[in-house]
C-alpha cells in the first residue's frame, strides 16, 4: 500500500504502530490497566461469538494477529488487514495450518474484498483511530454476508481502567 494514498491518521496510525509492532503482543501479558483491557476485549470477543463454526473471517486493523489462534478450530478462513506494515510482518510470522490465514496491508477506507465476502468482521480497538466511523461502516457493511456477526469495540473514556492507565 501506497502512503501517498493514505488520509492523514492513517499515516499517523501507521508510523505508531509501525513503531510498536515488535512489542504489541507483549501488552497483553503485562500486569497493568492496557493489559487487563486487551485481554478483557480478547475474551469477550470470543464469548461473544460462541462456539459455532463461522466460516470466514476479516480482522480489520488486526494488528500482529493476537485473536487468530482463538479461532482456528471456529472458522474456514482468517483474513487480516492492517494499516502498519510492520505489523503485518509480525503477523504473518505465525504458523497457521489448520485453515487459510491471510494478511495483508490495507486499510478499511478501500478493502481489496469482494462484495458480500465474509461471515464475520472484527474491528476491536480500531475506531478510535478513524476520521471517517462512518464510512468505515459503510465499507465494513460491503464485505459482509447477509447475517454477518460483525464486533466492533473502543475504548470507553470513562472507564476506570483506562483512566488508571
């Protein structure tokens, strides 16, 4: 993906995360408020979702891949996008043989998918960096199949936690 055809907090995002690709994964481990977040909204999009087979699967601004080895037994295909090429290095670095696991840069203003596409859609902790909710929703209601199970979370501000960390 071209920079040049990015909108400005793409870029911002980008050159963030690009920054902290080698370490994200680790934040899930640590003992702190971020920590306790991440594995919060980690466990609650699996509940969320159940136990039943879903087929495809997008994770939009998926970042390193954390979520994909929840779902390798639930799901036919895994499909990660992310605005940060470094941290879809990381993510490809995982060894996924049990279904089709796919990553690639990209951003949710201009999916590369086809119409109707995907039967599940993840999001999680992806619009808060985004200028335009709407229009991602639009273009996240474009790739998805009639009755997609689509999660989107961000942080709540006034949440202790976050406000802690």
């Amino acid at each position: 993906m071209n920079l040049q055809n990015l909108r400005e907090n793409e870029i911002r995002s980008a050159n963030h995360f690009n920054k902290e690709a080698d370490k994200y994964t680790n934040q899930y481990d640590r003992k702190n408020g971020t920590g306790h977040s991440f594995r919060s909204r980690l466990s609650l999009s699996v509940k969320m979702l159940g136990n039943i087979y879903k087929g495809d699967l997008l994770d939009v601004g998926g970042g390193p891949g954390v979520y994909v080895s929840k779902f390798i037994d639930k799901i036919k295909s895994y499909t990660l996008i992310d605005i940060s090429p470094k941290m879809i290095k990381v993510a490809k670095q995982i060894d996924i043989e049990k279904m089709v696991y796919d990553c690639k840069v990209g951003s949710i203003y201009s999916m590369p998918f086809e119409k109707e596409h995907f039967d599940i859609i993840l999001a999680i902790g992806l619009f808060e960096y985004l200028d335009d909710p709407y229009l991602a929703l639009k273009n996240i209601n474009k790739v998805a199949k009639p009755g997609c199970q689509i999660l989107i979370s961000f942080p709540n501000i006034n949440s202790p936690m976050r406000k802690i960390s």
